[in-house]
C-alpha cells in the first residue's frame, strides 16, 4: 500500500516535472520595475503561461480518466444485478435454482467511488480496503451492505447507492474487538456484535457510533444478529449461554429463547439466527448438528438436521437464511457449501464445493439473502463476498 | 417450492473429498464394539467425537457400509501423518470466532516454529507428545482438544507415556498436551531441556508467590499457577510474539532494559538494578573509559566484539547493548548471575573495555592480590566476583562509576571513589593521602587552557561534583592518577615486582598509576616549563624526611 507521505510526494515530483515553476511568475513581476515588460519578464510570462495550460490539459486528462473508472465501476454493478451465464445450480442438468452472480474481494469489486474521482487515492496513496476475514454479511435498506472482518477488527460499510465506503471500528473511546454479527433495523441503524467485547454496538448509517445495546454482563458472548420486522425485536445469539436474547431496539431484554440441552427447543452452542418476513426464528444450533424453530413468540416450532457428511446432514453449520419462497439456505463450513432445504427440512440441493474459484468456497461462515433473492455468502479464508441468485421458477 | 434435483454433484463432490481426506488421515479403527469397551480417550460415535472424528458416527460403523476409498488400518497418531483432525482448518471451523478466536495470535507476530526436525535440537526425541513424521514438530505436538492424559494407541489403550502429574485447566490453557510450564513433565521441557535443579544456566523457575508484573499480563504472559510464580511463559509466547525470541517484550524496550526490568526492577529485593546500573541500549563503538580518554570502542572499533573464546557479544540489529549481551538466561555456563563468560579475570569485561583490565593483573589494583580478604558492597571478595567487580559491579553500583567500595571517607565524590580503599580502615591504609596533597581548588579555566594547549588525548581530566569527567571541574585523584595504569611509559603493565619497597604496592615518580610521568611532565602539563625546577625535589623521599 502507498503511504501518504509517498504518494503526496509522487504528486509534487509529477507537478515539479511539467514545469510548473512559482519563481518564474515572480521573476517576470521582478522584471518590471517601471510598469513595462522587460524582454526577459515577458519570455518569462509566456513560458510561465504555456507550462499552465499544459498543467490544465493534464488536470483535464487525469479528470476524464477518472471518469472513464467510474464508469468501467457502474459495470461491475450492472453485472451484480445481471446474472452472468455460466455458473448454475443443480449441475446435473436440470432446471437451473441457483445462479452464481459475483465475487466481492473488496469494496473497489463494487462502484463505491472515492474521493475526488480517485485523486485523493493519488495524493494520500490508495487505502487498503480488501476483506481479511469476512464473516458475516447483510444488505440493508437502500443497498448497504455490511460486512463484519474479524481480521481487520472493522465493519465495511458500502453504501452502494450513495456510492461510498468506510471501515468503521470506532466505538468513542475504544473500538471493535472481534466483530461477528451485524444486522439493520427498520430504523435504518446497523447493528454489530463483539464477541470480545461481550455486546451489541449500535452505528447510524454514516458508520457514526451511537451507542451500546445492553449494559455490561448482559451477554456472555454475542455472535449472529437479526432483527424481527414483525416482531420489532432484536434477536441476539448468546452463544456460551445457549441462548437467543430478544432485545428492543432501545436495549431492553425482552426475554431469552431456549436453554442447553439437545430436546426440543434447547440449544447448544446457538451461532446463527434469522428472522423471516412471518417473524419466525431459525436459530444455528452448532453442537446439537441442527437448526431450531421457534414462532415469533418464541415458541418451539420444529427443528431439522443431524450430525454426519451425508447430503443434508450438517457437519459444522453455520449462517442460516431464507429466502423469498420459504427455503431454507444452512452454510456448513466443513462441506464448504450451503445446503438448500423446504419448510419441512427435506433436502432441496447444495451448492459449492472446496476451493478458491467462482462458486467455491473455504470456511464459509454467514448468509444473508435479501428481498430480491440475492444470496450473499461470507467466504471467509478466501477473503470474499460471494453472491447467488435464486432462480424462481417464473423467470426460468 | 420442489427442486427437481435435489441433490447435486457440487456437493457430492465436496463430500467425497472430505471423507476421502478424513479416511486417508484419521486412521481408526472402525470396530465399533472395540469403541465401546476402551477406556479413556477411546474411539466414541458421541457429538464431542465425532464433531471431528466424522468417521466415528455410527453410520460408518454399520455393516455392509461401502467406503468411497479404501481404509486404511494404522493409526494417524503413529503414522506420523496430520490428520484431518488436527488440522489448523479443522480448529478453526469451530473457533473463528463464535467460540473463540484465536487466528489473529497465529498469524500476526512470530511463532513458534512448525514442521521444524527436531534433530536440529540435537537431544534426545520427546516420548510424551507426537511427532509429524517422526521427527517434525507440528501443531498436534502441543495442543490436543483431549486435554492431558495417557496417549490412545493403535489399540485404543493407554500408553506407557509419561502422564503428566500436574493438572491442566484446559480452559486459557489452549488445549496444551502438557502443562506449558518447567519442570520433569512438562511441555516445554520435550523438546527443551531445563535444568531447574541446578539453577545452573537457567533463570530461575517458580517462587510461587511471585506475581505476574503488569506489563507482562498485557502481553499475554502467564505465571507459573494460578497464585503466581514464573514459568516458561512469564517471559515467551509461542504465537503472535513481537520478537523473534518469541519473548513478550524486547530486550531494549523503552529504552530501559526492556523484558528484563519488568521484573527486575531498582528495588527488586538483591536482584534489583539499583539506581546505578550498567547502561544497555547503548552502542560499545560509542563505550569511553571511566577515566576521560577517548577510547575507540572494543578491540579498537570493531563493531562486532568477541569474547575471549570467540564468541561474538550478542547485540542488537543495530549494534546496541541488551542484557543479553553479558548474560545468557538459559545457556549460561559460568555459576552465578547467569554471565556469558566469568568475570573472575576480567575477560568479561574486557570484551568492551579493553585495556583496562589487563594491565591490572597483579599490580595494586588487584584486589585478589593485595587485599584477598576486602569485600566489596554486595559482601563478596575480589577472588569471589572477580578482579574488575573489587571496584565496580553492573548492578546497583553506588554512583555513575558503578563504584562497589564501600564509602569510607569525607570528600569530594571523585575522591571518595579512591578514599574508600586509601584510608583507614581500608585495605590500601599503607597507601595513604599525606598532608601535604594537591589543592583540588585552583583555578579550573587555566587547567582547561593549559590542557588544550596540549594533545587532547593526553589532557588531564577535572571532575564536576558527582565525579564525572568535566569540562570544567576539580582536580581530583585521577587527575594525575590513572587506576587502570600503572606506569605511563609501559603500555601493558609488567607485574609489580615485589621487592621489599612494593610489597605495599608502593612505586615511584615514574609509576604509581600516574598518568604521566612526574619527573618531566605531569607538573609541567599545568604549571608550564618552569615546574621542572620549581617542583624538582617535590617528590623527592628526602623532602617527606624533613
């Protein structure tokens, strides 16, 4: 990465090199002591004026270049949202369900603009921005999308439709330990979980820190976040209580859903959770092998998955979903894959495979999939975003 | 809602190459019969198992079960092949984060090092913990998500390894085999060998009731037990350590003495620096004598010195002194303060002074010749700390010159350095200042004058008043005395010869540590040419028997 002294240097060097030379305005000023233009001060008016007009004709060169990466930018957009062909899900050979769309190594992947059309990256150096150890993802409203990085201790916020980035950690006097969760509310404000730091953050969408969730103690090690629309709750996995805290967006404990064990309706171990639009619970269950759940009340609905490596058995499972139909999308870290199943957790497909290439995966962690059934993939050793499309049966 | 499909070859494909690597690497047998019976640590179709012992699910287990590849029936443990288990990616399925985390400590920093052979250590192989292919260290060698306990064997019995005697609390231990503390059993102590017995060439383990210093809990230091005491990770961490000796804090932090003054604070009881202590930090090309002749470093500039046998004095990257510079904490082969070489004869020392202890064999300044029974501050005789220690020790000296005579006489502080032997009740009383002495109070920009008028080198130093060389200052002792020198003339001192007028380390106007020799020069240096016949009889036996 440039350093900011380099490249400020690097900036001044290249000013210096087109001949751009204050003294030599002075010099031609100095010439005429008696309000005429000496010989000398007037060649030296005319150099002076045609060294401007090439530092503008390079201003304007640089300007349209920039322009041209913007636009090259809003490219890889359109083909975030254009399915690229190639890529399907079964490849048996049957009707196509699943669509591999995209890989998001960095937030310069998407159209996010920087400064000053890219010279702020000339003057300061270029920021590293590219994802460490991405680990859990979400898509909130307006196109934000929120990526939690252990490795780098920060969230990526990319606001994607006001084109901008920021890593955020700050959290006043201190910052983030070990993001894991993040989720939005219906508010518009992000939430972020710290296993660490044992509590839930509260940021606005400029990344600006609000406050606190709970008081300390409330929560032994929080990890997957959601929030219940319908409900307007937050739902908290507490994962060395075997528990799921119910929150209000103001930080008052609602109550807490489940306990240890491997009965019906216990946890052991619970990571992930997710709220779907009816406000029901789906709710990781890491050591029991099995997703739970449970109504919007909280109550024990069903639960589904067992310990082995056969198709749609879990291994190590991880972020849980839904999407727009009802299915049910369970990452397994060891399977490097995600398992698709109905309502009912009878096995739909599995997508991925180990590996580093479009459609692969290595460790992946959390899932999210927003209302246009876009299946965002947090594929965390290979350092990536990756992104899916449910193909409905309609648009077949 | 239904998939036409359901189930596709991606995954299909995911999964034979996982069971295919937990196949070819796990290396178990699957009688499950013989799972039920073995004792501890034996082959279990339970959660906590099989979460990483896939192959252990009852399903395998089945009969009838078809396997994608064929089983293998020797055991990982004794093949000397990682496992599937105990791979990194297997730890982190679980800890990336929702358990525990601990990636950030094993990718940033030094680490212990890994598929290392451990002949290069040259001893004997560790019994109590595995090898990768017999020899290499890996990351199975230490931690093992079973705790302590006997090993499993290829009959999924104990073996007849060492069980550790000592209880691991697994929790904040990292899963460790053996207990990462000194001691016969412990983890360390596989593959290092330490000798808390002797306290011979190793720091020193244990006490108890030592807390852990702050500065250390910080970095992730441990104590020994739970109550305190210092073990192996007290001082090293072997993940994500700042320094390639995989310590938690460098040898010169802070410019101070670094992981070593954590501890060994001003008053850290007798192992305490004192105020005044040898300096580090500090380059030895930069090192000046403790008289005021400018020296040009050890062995005449030589930015890499070497001790007498050879060795080259440890430094820094960028040449500066540690503490390991002089000693050596866990290789030590000289009893007693854990040095690099004795410092009995002054060898030590010399490394970096030098001149300044060779020309003091056998002559009045050494003390294990004319006063063998004088003992210095810390209590010990010149034959018992050596020839340079009589008069200075590194730690907890008195004043700048590192001074470890005791105080014995009223002065100026300079003086009182000399005072502490020449006067009465001190080992040098047949050496004494006489009544008729120097004035120290003369005028000093004269002194200054005259002596750069002169060779620089050759100036005579003036003192300020806590006993340091001076621009401007008193005269003093060393001014006309050099204690490192016997004779002026003679570059390397010759023994004194103990004739009936030197066996009480008396000489004459040509010798007696003078800088210069008296009879032409000395005087002559301050007061001018007309001192040669002004003061010719000054030193003369015959004016002292008036």
């Amino acid at each position: 990465m440039m350093s900011r002294t380099a490249g400020l240097s690097n900036l001044l060097r290249w000013v210096r090199s087109t001949g751009f030379r204050l003294p030599a305005k002075r010099q031609a000023k100095a010439c005429t002591p008696n309000g005429c233009l000496s010989i000398c001060g007037r060649m030296g008016r005319i150099a002076a004026t045609r060294r401007r007009r090439v530092l503008a004709g390079l201003i304007g060169a640089a300007g349209l270049i920039a322009l041209a990466t913007q636009c090259s930018q809003v490219q890889v957009v359109n083909t975030l949202n254009r399915p690229a062909a190639g890529l399907f899900w079964p490849q048996d050979g049957s009707a196509p369900r699943v669509r591999f769309l995209s890989s998001i190594r960095s937030p310069d992947d998407l159209f996010v603009r920087r400064n000053w059309f890219g010279l702020a990256d000339v003057v300061a150096g270029k920021a590293d921005r590219a994802f460490s150890v991405p680990f859990d993802v979400h898509m909130g409203r307006d196109d934000l999308l929120l990526v939690t990085d252990p490795g780098k201790c920060c969230v990526h916020f990319i606001d994607m439709r006001a084109r901008r980035y920021q890593a955020v950690s700050g959290l006043g006097q201190a910052t983030l330990q070990q993001p894991i969760g993040v989720t939005t509310d219906a508010g518009g404000l992000v939430y972020v979980s710290d296993s660490l730091l044992e509590n839930v953050f509260v940021f606005d969408r400029q990344g600006r820190f609000v406050r606190a969730l709970t008081p300390p103690g409330t929560l032994k090690r929080p990890a997957g976040l959601a929030y219940g629309a319908r409900t307007g709750c937050l739902y908290v996995a507490d994962v060395i209580a075997h528990q799921v805290k119910v929150f209000r967006p103001d930080g008052t404990l609602v109550g807490a859903i489940g306990s240890r064990g491997a009965g019906p309706g216990q946890l052991n171990y619970p990571t992930h959770v997710w709220v779907d639009d009816k406000g029901v619970l789906y709710v990781t269950s890491s050591l029991n092998f099995s997703i739970s759940v449970f109504d919007p009340s909280g109550n024990f609905l069903a639960s589904f998955g067992k310990e082995g490596d056969a198709p749609g058995y879990f291994t190590r499972p991880k972020g849980v979903a839904t999407d727009r139909a009802g299915h049910i999308y369970v990452v397994d870290a060891i399977f490097d894959a995600f398992q698709i199943f109905n309502d009912r957790g009878a096995l739909l497909a599995a997508v991925g495979s180990s590996g580093s290439g479009d459609g692969e995966f290595w460790l992946p962690a959390g899932i999210f999939i927003d209302s246009r059934n876009r299946i965002f993939v947090a594929d965390q050793q290979n350092h990536r975003i990756e992104v899916f499309q449910y193909v409905e049966e309609a648009t077949r | 809602m239904n998939f036409e499909a359901p189930w596709g070859h991606g995954m299909r494909a995911a999964l034979r190459v996982a069971l295919a690597a937990v196949l070819l690497c796990c290396g178990r047998t699957l009688d499950a019969g013989q799972a039920r019976t073995s004792p501890t640590l034996a082959m279990s179709s339970a959660p906590e198992c099989t979460q990483c012992h896939l192959v252990w699910l009852d399903d395998f287990a089945q009969p009838g079960v078809e396997w994608l590849v064929p089983y293998q029936r020797d055991e990982s443990f004794r093949s000397g092949r990682e496992g599937a288990e105990s791979t990194d990616l297997m730890c982190y399925s679980c800890h990336d984060g929702y358990v525990a985390d601990s990636r950030a400590r094993i990718r940033l920093g030094y680490q212990h090092p890994v598929l290392a052979s451990i002949t290069l250590l040259k001893r004997p192989k560790p019994k109590g913990v595995p090898l990768l292919r017999e020899e290499e260290v890996y990351c199975g060698t230490c931690h093992t998500p079973h705790g302590p306990g006997p090993m499993p064997s290829a009959a999924g019995r104990a073996t007849s390894a060492p069980a550790p005697t000592q209880t691991v609390k697994l929790e904040g231990n990292a899963f460790l085999r053996l207990a990462a503390r000194p001691g016969p059993i412990s983890l360390c102590d596989q593959c290092h060998e330490y000798t808390s017995t002797t306290l011979v060439g190793n720091h020193r383990v244990g006490l108890s009731d030592f807390p852990l210093p702050p500065e250390l809990a910080r970095q992730h230091g441990r104590s020994d037990t739970e109550k305190g005491g210092i073990g192996c990770q007290t001082c090293h961490t072997p993940h994500g350590a700042r320094y390639p000796s995989l310590t938690l804090l460098g040898e010169t932090d802070s410019s101070t003495a670094g992981l070593c003054a954590v501890c060994h604070k001003e008053d850290f009881s007798k192992y305490g620096l004192g105020r005044f202590s040898h300096p580090v930090g500090v380059s030895p090309m930069a090192m000046r004598g403790p008289d005021d002749r400018a020296t040009a470093g050890p062995a005449g500039g030589n930015p890499k010195p070497k001790f007498p046998n050879g060795e080259l004095v440890p430094l820094t990257g960028d040449g500066r002194m540690t503490c390991l510079s002089c000693h050596d904490v866990h290789d030590s082969r000289v009893p007693g303060g854990l040095l690099r070489q004795t410092p009995l004869d002054g060898s030590l020392c010399e490394t970096c002074h030098p001149g300044l202890a060779d020309p003091l064999q056998g002559s009045g300044h050494d003390l294990r010749v004319w006063a063998p029974e004088a003992k210095n501050i810390a209590g010990k005789t010149a034959v018992q700390s050596g020839m340079c220690s009589a008069c200075h020790i590194p730690h907890k000296g008195r004043n700048v010159s590192l001074w470890a005579r005791p105080d014995r006489g009223a002065g100026r502080a300079v003086d009182r350095l000399c005072l502490s032997c020449h006067s009465s009740g001190g080992p040098a009383v047949t050496v004494l200042r006489g009544p008729m002495t120097h004035d120290s109070e003369v005028n000093k920009t004269l002194i200054r004058l005259r002596a750069e008028k002169t060779d620089p080198s050759l100036a005579m130093p003036v003192y300020d008043d806590e006993g340091r060389p001076a621009e401007r200052g008193f005269i003093a002792c060393p001014t006309c005395h050099n204690p490192h020198q016997w004779a002026p003339d003679a570059g390397h001192l010759p023994p004194l010869p103990k004739t009936a007028s030197t066996q009480a380390g008396h000489g004459d106007s040509l010798n007696s540590f003078l800088r210069r020799r008296s009879d032409e020069q000395i005087c002559k240096h301050c007061h001018g040419i007309q001192s040669l016949w002004r003061y010719k009889y000054f030193h003369s036996s015959l004016r002292f028997e008036k």
